[in-house]
C-alpha cells in the first residue's frame, strides 16, 4: 500500500482559494506558505476536500497497481463490489460488471451487501450493546477523534467491507480480496490492526473506471453474467441510502420514531453536538456523505445525486425476488473495538487569541467579520487555527484588503508629486499632503470641480473618451502663476480620473522640455484654426473679416514656432 494519508494533495495544482478549507468538515487542512496540506492527525478521511476541490489538487491515493500486482502474482483474487456500484453500473451495465471484473483476471466477484446483511443480523441483536450503527468508516473515525465521550455508543460490529472480506476468505481459501466502492475512508479502515486480514486492498470506481480504460475492455459488447453469491443481499442492497441499513434490519425510521437516518457530515457533527441526542434514543444510522454513500467523492462524474438513487432502487427491485439462499452462513469474526485516538488539539488560550486579532487589527469586535472567505466559520475559530499552526493570517481577506489599502494610502501620502482623484463629474474626492501643498488648499475643498485649482481641459478629454487608446494625458500647464507638469489618467471601472502634478515653476527648460511647449502650442494653435475656419464656412456672411484676421494670427503664430524650430 503505497503511501500513508487516503487523501493528499498535488500542491502543483493548489490554487490558494481555501475552498478545501471552507470544506472540511474537521478543518483538517494546515495551510502553510499558502500551500494546503492534509493533517492525517486530524483527517476522517471523508474526501469532502477531493469533491469540493475546483483544481483537482485534492486526490485520494490510487491502489489501483497494488490490485494488479495482486492479480499478476497468481494467487486468487476476489471483488467485493459496495452495494453503491449500482449508482453507477447501471441498467444492462449492472449485468456485464461481473464478467468485466472476470475480465481484469478476478476470479471471484461477490456484492459487499453480503456482509452488509450479515453485519446487519448482528448489529440489531437484543443484547447488542451501542445505538450508532458502524457501517461507515468516516462516522467512526469522527467519533474516535472528536467525541471519544460517545465511543461506547458506536455498535461494536465491523463494517459490511470487513465482514464480506473475511466471509470471501473463508469461503475460497487463499484468496486476496479487493474492495470496489466510492468510498476514500475504506482506503485507511483496513489498515487498522484488527482489519488486516480482511480486505486485502482498496480501490474506488474512478479506478476502476481507468483499470478498465487502460486495458481497452470493450464494455458495450462485454456479456452479461451473474455475481458469485452463496447468500441473498435481500434489501442490503439499500445500504448506500439514507436510512438503508434501518431498512435492511426491519428497523421502524419514520418521522415518528425513536431511531435516526442521518446523512452528511454538518448533520452528523450537529447531532452529536448536544448529547441528549444520542443517550437514551433508538438506534442512529449515520451516513458521513449527504446523501448516503451514493455521494461518495469518488463516482466518475456525469451522474446526480437522484438518479444514483433511482439507479440503486431499481436495482434492488430487479433482484430482490429472484435469489435463494444455497448454504447456511458460516460465522466470522465480526466484533468491533472502537477506542479514543483524539486529535490532541492542543488548546489556545484567549490571550493567545487576543494577539492574533492585534496582528490582523481586529481587536475592534466590529472588525470581527465572520465572513469565512478564510475558511473558518468565525474570526475567532481562524486565529485558533492560525495560533495551532493550521493556518497563517494572510488567508483572511478582509485583513489583506486593510493591509494593501494601508501600503496604497502610505505611497500615495509620502510621493513627492502631488496627486488628487476625481470624480465622474470630475469633483475632487482625494487629494495627498504634497498637492495641497502645491496649489495652497486643504481637504476643506474637497467635493469642488477640479477645475478650482487646476486646468480641467485634460480631465475633460479623459471625462470624453476623446485621447483615443492611450486613455492617457500629458501636458504642461499654468494657473495662478504655477507653472506644473501634469499626467492624468482614467480608472474607468471606479468611474474617477487621476491627476499627477510635477511644480515646474523654478525650472529652465532643456530642448526636450521647450519641444513639449512647442508642440502643445502648435497643437493649440492648429484646434483654434480648424475651429475658426469651421466656423466661418456656417456664418461666412457674418464673420468672413473676422476669420481672416484670426486665420492670420494663427499662421504666424505657427509660422514664429516652426521659424525657432528651423534656426535651431
């Protein structure tokens, strides 16, 4: 079995978005230089993370090489298929798995709701001690690591996969056994000491799925054939259901009763959150994932949640009458003992806690957010993280945001240039200490046109669209005897334009600067007389005198500047 944690991630893929995070039901991710890992200190193993995952960077670990080597060694191998393949391996498809299994070399393929009606008759006994059926591997992983309190409540019986496996083994002797299902908990649940001679070998049917696209099976043209079955799974078939185990033991689970279906892990942590639901009640199926094990993380996709649930009913309905009992059943060892292996949280005292919120400036309750963009559910369950070392304070936004605005304001308030921002209708919202100083103004003025202090004739182009691609103005300007530099530029999705301002007054002009003059002037004078010439061919009867003499100024005023231009 090749590595150690069901889950892991491919930090080649993780994008930093703390969706995993946010999905864990445990937080059992660190995220450490915005890397998110996987604690299996802490981990149910529940590939919640995988599912929720946009990236794919969460995988469960493929087992799918050790079943080959299984196969290649030559020892026998059985399936035990979960109940759930139905889900999937629907209709006619149902039929052909078995002979495709054949196919892979198994010779041996059994329905894991074998065991599940085996475990089924022994959990529901009378002198069975516990209320919370132990069917599912994520359910007990839970209540070991972080409600041990409610441990002697778990039906002490292993589950259907480990009861199926050691019936398997003691019917076809020396034989490995290899479970199918969609479950990434079952990958670790036989590795539990009193597990390793059950089940020899975990893979989900996303491998299979690859195992039988890497052999290039047919599966359209595969025959029908039967599974290899001694029992009747009867209405275990039912177990990938909510409710489907209670249903399977004739168990009363109505609205109305005392016994309990639940499903998904918010549910199931509620549940358990206030103990007088579970002392003293009927029995409790819990199902880790919402739906039932139909929404394990590792189904190939294309499928909804419904229809998986229709596929199995239909299923079961298909078979239900149509199966005999060929033996009587032999017993196994089926006893379960579930202990305390606690998480060992260590716990954060409230001073720690109040430093963490001074470090991300939170110290103000009103800051105190709650918005989970972090991951966490609370401000305060963050900085628990972040002090266990789970988590660092760069993951919460809010925080980031004040940080980088704080880091812009300071920039902009130290730049020797001065800056001021306007509006849409061209009103100064913000102005830094340098501009004021410029043009001898406070913040008393803000709200006014710009045009109060400066030229607005750049502003205006920008407010018009009119300087084409660039967005862009550059100039050189005068008011109130200051002589300055301006670059103004549009932010078009804030809707506010944006003004830089060199005092230029004290400074003797190179040639690069007289050539910014000049071409402004001529720029100038060229609009004047487009505009005059314009104008005259409207009103000619009225102005014709008039544009002459304007046209004429313009010219020379052309004429003095390309004149320098040229004895330069």
């Amino acid at each position: 079995m090749t590595g150690i944690n069901a889950v892991y991630t491919d930090t080649a893929n993780c994008q930093d978005c703390y969706r995993c995070v946010r999905a864990c039901p445990v937080k059992a991710i660190s995220v450490i230089g915005r890397q998110a890992r996987i604690q299996p200190e802490l981990c149910v193993q529940c590939g919640t993370c995988v599912r929720e995952c946009p990236q794919g960077a969460k995988k469960i670990r493929s087992d799918k090489d050790k079943a080959k080597e299984l196969i290649a060694s030559g020892q026998s191998v059985a399936a035990s298929v979960a109940p759930s393949f139905a889900a999937v391996y629907s209709g006619s498809l149902a039929n052909r798995l078995p002979s495709l299994l054949r196919g892979l070399g198994f010779k041996y393929v059994s329905e894991t709701a074998e065991g599940a009606n085996y475990i089924t008759a022994r959990s529901f006994e009378k002198d069975q001690k516990g209320t919370i059926c132990t069917a599912c591997p994520a359910v007990v992983n839970y209540i070991e690591k972080y409600t041990p309190q409610f441990a002697d409540e778990l039906i002490p019986i292993v589950s259907p996969m480990i009861a199926h496996g050691r019936l398997l083994k003691q019917r076809y002797k020396n034989c490995a056994v290899v479970f199918i299902g969609p479950c990434a908990a079952k990958k670790m649940e036989i590795t539990r000491p009193e597990n390793t001679d059950a089940t020899d070998c975990v893979i989900t049917f996303q491998e299979l799925d690859e195992w039988l696209k890497d052999e290039g099976v047919d599966v359209e043209n595969t025959v029908e054939s039967g599974f290899d079955h001694v029992h009747n799974p009867g209405d275990a078939r039912l177990f990938p259901l909510e409710g489907g185990m209670l249903t399977a033991g004739g168990i009363k689970n109505s609205a109305d009763s005392e016994n309990l279906k639940i499903t998904g892990a918010e549910n199931f942590i509620s549940f358990l959150a206030d103990k007088d639901n579970v002392i003293g009640r009927g029995y409790v199926e819990p199902l880790f994932c919402k739906g039932g094990c139909i929404g394990g993380p590792a189904f190939p996709g294309g499928k909804m949640l419904f229809e998986r649930r229709k596929n199995i009913i239909d299923y079961w309905k298909s078979t239900r009458d149509n199966e005999t009992n060929t033996e009587p059943r032999n017993q196994i060892q089926d006893k379960a003992d579930f202990k305390e292996h606690s998480a060992n949280l260590p716990p954060v005292s409230e001073n720690t806690i109040n430093k963490i919120f001074a470090q991300t400036g939170k110290t103000d309750p009103a800051l105190q957010l709650n918005c989970e963009a972090c991951g966490y559910r609370t401000c305060e369950e963050n900085a628990i993280a972040i002090a266990r070392g789970l988590a660092e304070p760069e993951m919460c936004l809010p925080y980031m945001r004040r940080l980088a605005q704080q880091r812009t304001d300071r920039i902009i308030d130290t730049t020797p240039n001065g800056v001021v921002i306007v509006d849409s209708d061209l009103r100064m919202i913000k102005m830094n200490p340098a501009f004021q100083k410029m043009f001898m103004c406070n913040n008393g003025i803000l709200g006014r046109r710009v045009s109060y202090l400066v030229n607005a004739e750049g502003f205006e182009k920008l407010q018009l669209g009119a300087v084409g691609a660039s967005d862009k103005v550059e100039s050189i300007q005068m008011k109130y005897g200051i002589r300055y530099h301006e670059i103004l530029y549009a932010l078009r999705d804030e809707g506010q334009y944006v003004g830089i301002y060199s005092d230029i007054s004290k400074l003797k002009f190179d040639r690069e600067q007289l050539d910014v003059v000049k071409a402004q002037t001529l720029l100038h004078a060229r609009e004047f007389l487009d505009h005059q010439i314009r104008f005259a061919q409207e009103m000619a009867h009225y102005l014709g005198k008039s544009t002459a003499q304007s046209e004429e100024i313009a010219k020379r005023l052309i004429a003095l500047y390309e004149g320098s231009e040229e004895s330069e």
